[in-house]
C-alpha cells in the first residue's frame, strides 16, 4: 500500500529559522498545538493529525498559517468545552487576538506575527465567509459587541484592525460592499430591537454596540457603513426617515413614536405636573444619540458629508410639517405618513442644538455663521459646500427685487451649516408642537367646562363618562406635549442657542460699512467679531444687503420660545439666565420697530408678543409668574422702546402692511399691556413726553410724526371696540330674554341649536372687544393724565371729545338699560370701570379750553345733561370722588357752549366758498390741495392724512407738506367774520 505525503511536512523544514514562530506562543494565544506527545495534559486543540505532527520549538510562519487555517474550518467537528474548542470563526481569532495583546509587550516579535496571521484569516472571514457557512458573522460580532466591557479595549481594536485589513486587501468597492454584507445584518438585528423599546425599555448596550462603528478614525469606513445603512433613497418621504435606525433612536421619547401611536406617559394626571425621572431618561437618549451624531461627523470628511446631507435630506422631506395646516389636524390620512412624528423631530431638534453648543456664550462661533446661505442656489450648493436643500427659498427679512442677484460667499463652513439647519428643525418640529400644545390646552378648557356642566346636571349618563374619558386624554396629551418641550437640558442648550442667534441677528444688522466692504472683498461676509454696538435709530444708518437672504424663521423661532416660556408656570432656565435677557431685548427692539430691517408687519408684532414675556409683572389677564429681569431699568438701550413698540404699533394698520382685523388687535394686546408697564416707570414716561413735542413741532411734515399717528390709532380701536361691544351686547340681551320668556321652546331643535351657537358666539365676540376696548381706554386714561396738547390739536380734538361723549351717553344715559346682561363677568363686560376710565380722561383734558369746545359741538352725543347722568351713575358705583370736578367740566363746557352758538348764530350765513367741502363748518386756514385744486380747512385735512395720505376728491397722494394756503381766502373770511362781529357789537 503506498503511504499519503502530508502536504504540510515540507513546511517542517523551514521550523528551525530563526524568523519562524515559537511554538509554545502559538499555543498559548491560538490554543492549539502541532506535537502529539505535547498537548495531552494542556486545555488546548492538538492538530497533529490534521496538520502535522512535530515537538519542533520553533514554527515556520507558513506552517501556523496552514495550522491556523485549517483550525478555522474544524468548526462543525469540534466538541469540548473552553475557548480551545470555540466552533466560531470570528469568536475564536477574537479571543486569540485579545491573548495576543496581553503578551505581545514581553514577547512583541513573535505576537506580532502571529496577530497579522489572525487579522488575515479575520479578514478572510470577512471577504470569503461562505468558505465558514453557516455560521453567522453578523451575530458573532454582535455578541462580542454586547459581551465587551468599557475597560477591554481589544474588541475595538480587533475591529479597527480587521476593518482596515479588508480595505487594505481588496479594492475599496469590493471592500465597503464585503464589509456591508456582514454588518448590514448586525445592524437590522440592532434596529428590530430599537423598535420594540421605548424610553424606559431600551438598553444602555444599543449605544454601546453603535459606538463600536464610529469610536476609530483608522475604521473611518464602520462609520460610512453606518450611515449608508440608515439612509433611505433620495426621494423618501419624511416619514420614511422613522424606519432608519437613527430614525427608531430619534423616535425614542416621551411622545408616541408615531403621530397615531398611543401616549404612553402620565397616565397620573394633575395639570402642572413634571416627572423629573422620565426628564432624566430623556435627556441621557438624546445625549447618547446627539454623541453618536457627533462621532459621525468627526470621523472623515466623506461620511461628515454624508451625515449632513442625511440631515439635510430629512429637513427636506419634512419640511410640510412646518405648513399652518399641519398643527391643526393630523387626521387626515394622505398626510398621517408622509411626514415624520413630532417624537422623530423634536429628538433631532435636540440633537441639533447639542451640535451648537460650540456657537453659544462663551465660544460665540456663531460669529462665524455666514447671512449669505440662504442666496445660495441649488446649482451652486455642491461647489460651496451648503447641504441644505431648497435654502434660497427661505422667506427672508427683507425682499428681493425682480431679477436682481444675491450676494453669496465663496465656501459655507460647517458652523453656518449647522446654525441654518438648527433653525430649521426648530421651525418643522418645535413649532408646530408648540401651536398643537396650545390648541390641545384650548381644547381641554372647553372639554372641562362641558364636563363640569353635565356632571352638576347627569353625573351618571353616557356623555359624562365621554367626556371625562376625553379629558383624561386630552390632559394625557398636553403634559407629554409641554413635559418634552421643557426638559431641563433640552430648554437650557435650547435657550443658549436663541441666545446665540439673538446675538448674532444683531451684529449681522449692526454691521458698520466698512466692515461690509472689507467683507465684501473676501467674500465672507461673517460677523467675526462681537462689536456690540449702540442702537442709535429706528434703522441703522447702514443696511447691509445680505439682509435679503436672512431667513424670518430665526426671528419666528426666538419668538415661538419666548411665548411657549410665557405660557408655562414651570421652572425653565430663562428666568435665571439672565444675560440672555439683554441679548433678546436688544435684538427685539432693534428688529420690532424697524421696517428698514423687517418687512413683515407679522413678525414685528411677534416681537412685541415676544417682548411680553421680558415683563417684570404679568398683565392683569396673565396666570404666568413673575418675571426677574432688570432690562427696562438697567439695559442701555432701554430708553429706544417707546419708539420700537409705537413703530410696531403703527405698522400694522399703515398701507400696504395691513393686517387682517382681529389678528390686529391680539397683537395689540400685549403692546398695551407693555405700554400699561413702561407707565410705571418715568424715565419711560419722559419718552412718550418726548415723542409728544417731536409730535407737535412736526405737525405738518411729509410723514405724520410717529406718536400723532399712534394716538389717531389709539382712538380709532376705541371707537370700534366699545361700539362692537355694546352693539353685541344688544343682541346678547335680545338673546338671552328670548330665551327666558320661552320663545325658543317653540323653535326646531336644529334652530334652538342655532340660537345657542349664535349667542356663544356673540358672547366670544363681545368678551373680545370689552377686554381690548378696556385695554385701549385705559391706555388713553394713562397717556392724558402727562400728555395733553396734542389730544387737544385742532386735527385730534373733535374726534377724542365725540368718542368720550358717545360712550359716556351709551354707558350713563336714559338707554343704558339696552346692555345690561345677565352675568356681566361671564363678557368681561365692567361700564362702571368703564364710566371711571373715561370721567378721568375728561378730567385730564379738561384745562384745554378747545376740548371743552369740542365736547360742547359734538352735535351726536352731547347734551346738557350728559354730565347729570354721569353724576348720578359716579355715586352709584363709587366714583364719588370725581363728582366735583365733573361739575366743574360740566359747567365750563356749557358756558364754551353757549358763547360759541351765539357765535354761530352770528356767522350762520356764511357764503358756500367760506365752508370746508367735506364737514360744512366755516373754514379759519383754508388750503388748497395740489392735485384736486379744491380748498378745504387746514385741520380737516390734517385729520384725514393721519388715516389715508391721498387726496379725498381724487384718490391722488397726497401729505401735509404739499398743501398750499389759501391766504386770499383766509384774509377774506376774517374780514368777513370781523364786518359780522362789529354790525353785532353796535347792534347790541
């Protein structure tokens, strides 16, 4: 019988070199040994009979490879117990790996080679792993994931190294594509078993196994792995970006995962509660994701490029989340998966601020953000390095002309990226969740009052049950909403970065012209530097043309948080973080008052809402707590507020920045309860004084001077509010005794149904305008009690005297009884505070004996008992006090009265040329207008530009300065009136 050469004793001969392996190194890292007579009595795998057998001290390199090899491929025929009889590949060379480096110091020569033999036959593994079917690497390298500690470093390293070995050996294609076909399958175990979690279920190890992919810059190429695989295709819809597994770690929160799922949390209800532990939970998921984040993006400029544009591709698909409609239902089926969860959204939010920790106080790099991005086209975002997609069409501060060309820099860097991006996602998750958490909170007060009427009547029937099932989920809903939003070290890097983007908003506005032009040679047009400089005017002198493409958003973002903050009683770091208070104060008041800086009369009025919040005191119809600031008294900008809010103020009713009606007046309500704060305080009392002189000395200038027209305003809200109110009031009391006396019992029930909607509505209605109306007099009560002379101007004097004259017969005369509701409180309806407010604004205005005149020519309203109905009304509701100087108006109005009819009765005969066209009185200034060639009085006009600067014969513009007076005419008319009052004289 002829004997089988081994094919491996030639490798014997090379055994005795001096560069070969010790045996006995071999068996004590790879646990197995080639001498027959040697391994008996050792816990290690004797290959004799599979290799070759030999007691040579010292191994050729080939043969331990051979051995090596071969040891690998006895997987499926091994059997014993200990790590010399490990069946799997990957486990196995790992466990020789890590014994490798622990000897590799007192032996390194030897380890060394026999370590590149491990990585080869790992990376073989890796390459070739149907050479080992069927094991399972992906499951292998999972549990060697799991099983490592924090302080075995050699798992990581043996990954790096293995990693690097697969790159190093085939090309770099083959390589990624090899390495995705083991990790792809870790990687979908590892997602399968987020989705199963929530906060409190998921396991700290998820992150653990995850860093091993991004921990080493060598293995740059785990990452790439990484990030492919959690990348849908280009054209996902933002809901897909969930099914990522960065998308399942995003979903993780105190929220439901999906926008259908069920709230999990605060099931325990009471309204104002926290959980500080699910705080805690939160807050560590979201750093661990924000950490994973941010390895990805340190790990090579490739998958950093990569890592962005997935952000910058999920902002994208989203970006309907930011639509108005979208906070207002989610029950509408076509849109229920296109967009992804306010859970998904709010943790990238998170995750995103946590990035711009380097940008806030005290590194400021936000310094560094270029207001040129949002210019960039989308032709031009690869060649200067901008990931966001679709930026040029950002709604921006101020417009662009047709056709004309943006500025733009030559290269974006990634703190511009990041600051852009950042705002975005609090525009698409943050603040659509804000607008939900208030509507839920509306819903739930008109749920509760509903519960609370049913439970005094039935409270055993099917609808109570209902709707107390729905208040428990209504109220389930808004302490998961508020509780996500307000988590401590969430709202603290929150409030950092606004802080930050305050800063920054200011210095991009402030900048000096030269410093732009300096910027406009190098093309980066970044701020550089905090100059921090004074507001000296409405608008800076210098107005730098990239204000075209700063997006509104950043200002909308600071003032959603800031209203978000004043409807919470909580504990948020605002209220003892106070640099960031003269931060947002200066930026509002630069930005609010200035259309040279913001075209959009909208977002100026959400800075003044913004602006509410920084109030020491709440308003009277705030629940919020009280607010520790010192800006209104030590900020040195603070003496620019009166003119910023008057600015505001005006804005919203001028041509062409109009604004629809009601929302007008709610963003006239935190302006009065500003300008009600700025009362208390005189230095900012001295400012409307002074406003009021500029005022008087400017009369007749091209603009109308800013405090004329805030006061021409001031009353025509008046005259509608108080009007609207009793008007609706009328009705309401109609209502209410139709439906005393039983008339509605008669009716159908869909028309009884009716006339409860109607008189709900009117209700709402009526409440409106008695809350603002009461604010509005109020103001006017405050401002006459400093400010006279210019309520008293020839062009404002006759309208302030018919207003208080109509409301004062309206509220004391004969037909009072008109409004009087039942439940006066349930419409905010007060007419005896009312009556008090304006008795005291007749009081003010009473030294000016021209109000006096005008109170007794209001043909309308005034009569001579219109103050004896007053008199009698101020004893009733305890205005006492006031009577006597009622009394003293009351007579001095009438004796104005009397000399002035006699005068009219003199003058009654006046030619029809001496006559003012619009209001038929005797003219004292006659003008003529440029276009129309009609002449009218002087103060008629004036009163008429304040409200439309056009010409009232033919609609042409028109302002004070192009008038011309008519000094023929006026000569004419006082000779005339002179000729009447001397044939009176000697007729008497």
């Amino acid at each position: 019988m002829t004997s089988v050469q081994n094919p491996f004793a030639a490798l014997l001969q090379e055994g005795s070199t001096a560069d070969g392996v010790s045996h006995k190194l071999v068996e004590e890292i790879l646990l197995f040994t080639l001498n027959k007579e040697g391994g008996g009595s050792k816990q290690i795998l004797c290959l004799s009979d599979v290799v070759v057998d030999t007691s040579e001290e010292t191994l050729c390199e080939n043969l331990v490879a051979h051995a090596l090899f071969e040891r690998l491929m006895l997987s499926d025929t091994l059997e014993g117990n200990g790590e010399a009889w490990e069946a799997q590949a990957i486990t196995y060379l790992h466990g020789a790996f890590a014994r490798c480096e622990r000897l590799e110091g007192a032996k390194k020569t030897g380890s060394a080679k026999i370590k590149e033999l491990i990585l080869d036959n790992a990376s073989t593994c890796m390459r070739q792993p149907d050479l080992f079917a069927p094991q399972s690497f992906a499951t292998q390298w999972l549990e060697l994931f799991e099983q490592a500690s924090e302080h075995d470093t050699s798992t990581q390293e043996f990954l790096v190294l293995v990693a690097c070995k697969v790159v190093e050996e085939d090309e770099p294609i083959e390589a990624l594509g090899a390495l995705k076909a083991i990790f792809y399958p870790l990687l979908t175990e590892l997602q399968k078993l987020i989705a199963k979690d929530n906060l409190i279920t998921i396991k700290k190890n998820v992150f653990w196994v995850l860093g091993f992919f991004v921990k080493d810059k060598r293995a740059a190429v785990l990452g790439e792995i990484l990030i492919d695989y959690t990348t849908p295709n280009p054209q996902a819809k933002g809901g897909e970006y969930m099914d990522t597994l960065l998308g399942q770690l995003l979903c993780i929160s105190i929220l439901p995962k999906t926008q259908t799922g069920k709230y999990e949390f605060f099931q325990q209800l009471s309204i104002n509660q926290t959980d500080p532990a699910l705080w805690g939970l939160l807050s560590h998921h979201q750093q661990s994701t924000f950490q994973l984040f941010k390895q990805l993006l340190v790990l090579s400029p490739e998958i950093k490029r990569k890592t962005m544009q997935w952000i910058a591709n999920c902002l994208d698909a989203n970006v309907s989340r930011g639509h108005l409609w979208n906070s207002m239902s989610l029950n509408i089926e076509q849109t229920m998966y296109s967009t992804a969860s306010d859970a998904f959204m709010t943790s990238l939010c998170a995750v995103l601020t946590r990035l711009c920790a380097p940008l806030c106080v005290p590194s400021l790099k936000v310094l560094l953000v270029d207001p040129t991005y949002c210019a960039v086209a989308d032709n031009d975002r690869q060649a200067k390095g901008v990931s966001m997609l679709k930026a040029h069409d950002e709604t921006c501060l101020l417009p662009t002309a047709e056709g004309e060309e943006r500025l733009t820099a030559e290269k974006y860097n990634f703190v511009t990226e990041i600051f852009y991006m950042t705002h975005k996602c609090f525009e698409l998750a943050n603040r659509p969740c804000i607008e939900r958490l208030f509507r839920v909170m509306r819903e739930l007060q008109n749920t509760q009052t509903a519960y609370e009427d049913v439970l005094r009547s039935d409270p055993n029937n099917d609808l109570t049950k209902n709707l107390y099932r729905m208040l428990m989920e209504q109220m389930q809903q808004v302490l998961s909403i508020r509780n996500t939003l307000s988590e401590p070290t969430n709202d603290k890097e929150m409030l950092k970065f606004l802080e930050a983007s305050a800063i920054w908003l200011t210095e991009v506005a402030l900048m000096p012209r030269e410093s732009y032009e300096q910027a406009l040679d190098k093309r980066d047009f970044a701020p550089q530097i905090h100059r921090n400089l004074e507001l000296l005017s409405d608008t800076p002198p210098f107005v730098a043309p990239y204000m075209q493409s700063v997006p509104e958003s950043i200002i909308d973002n600071i003032s959603a948080y800031l209203n978000f903050c004043r409807r919470l009683n909580g504990d948020q770091f605002i209220h003892i973080y106070y640099s960031v208070h003269d931060a947002f104060f200066k930026m509002i008041l630069l930005f609010m008052g200035s259309s040279g800086l913001v075209k959009n009369p909208h977002l100026r009025a959400k800075l003044a809402e913004a602006l509410e919040f920084l109030l020491p005191t709440p308003s009277i119809h705030s629940n919020r707590q009280a607010f520790v600031t010192h800006v209104f008294d030590n900020h040195p900008d603070r003496l620019k507020v009166v003119r910023s809010l008057l600015n505001v103020f005006v804005s919203i009713e001028m041509t062409g920045q109009s604004v629809q009606f009601e929302q007008k007046f709610n963003y006239r309500r935190p302006m009065y309860a500003i300008m009600e704060f700025l009362w208390t305080k005189p230095e900012h009392v001295q400012c409307f004084r002074e406003l009021a002189i500029e005022a008087e000395e400017n009369m007749e200038a091209i603009e109308p001077p800013i405090f004329l027209r805030f006061i021409n305003l001031l009353i025509n809200d008046a005259i509608f509010l108080l009007d609207e109110s009793l008007s609706n009031l009328e009705q309401i009391k109609q209502l209410q005794q139709a439906q005393d006396n039983g008339e509605w019992n008669n009716l159908a029930q869909n028309e009884r149904q009716q006339q409860v909607t109607n008189l709900h509505h009117l209700g709402m209605l009526a409440r409106f305008d008695n809350i603002l109306g009461r604010d509005t007099i109020n103001l006017l009560k405050l401002l006459t009690t400093e400010i006279k002379s210019i309520f008293c101007h020839n062009s404002m004097v006759d309208r302030i005297a018919a207003m208080l004259n109509y409301f004062l017969l309206h509220l004391v005369g004969p037909r009072k009884e008109r409004f009087k509701v039942k439940d006066k409180k349930e419409f905010d309806f007060d007419p005896a505070q009312t009556v008090l407010e304006i008795s005291h604004i007749y009081i003010n205005l009473s030294t000016d004996d021209s109000f006096c005149l005008a109170v007794s020519q209001d043909g309308r309203s005034y009569s001579d008992q219109l103050f004896g109905y007053a008199e009698t009304i101020l004893i009733r509701i305890g205005g006492g006090q006031l009577i006597g100087d009622m009394s003293d108006i009351a007579a001095k109005v009438k004796k104005m009265g009397d000399q002035y009819k006699e005068e009219q009765e003199l003058l009654a005969d006046a030619p029809e040329d001496y006559l003012d066209p619009i209001i038929s009185s005797l003219m004292t200034d006659p003008v003529i207008l440029p276009s129309s060639k009609v002449t009218v009085d002087r103060s008629t006009i004036a009163r008429h530009l304040l409200s439309d600067q056009t010409d009232p014969f033919n609609r042409e513009p028109l302002t004070m300065d192009k008038v011309k007076s008519n000094v023929a005419l006026k000569q004419e008319i006082e000779q005339w009136i002179e000729g009447k009052r001397s044939a009176a004289r000697c007729k008497s």
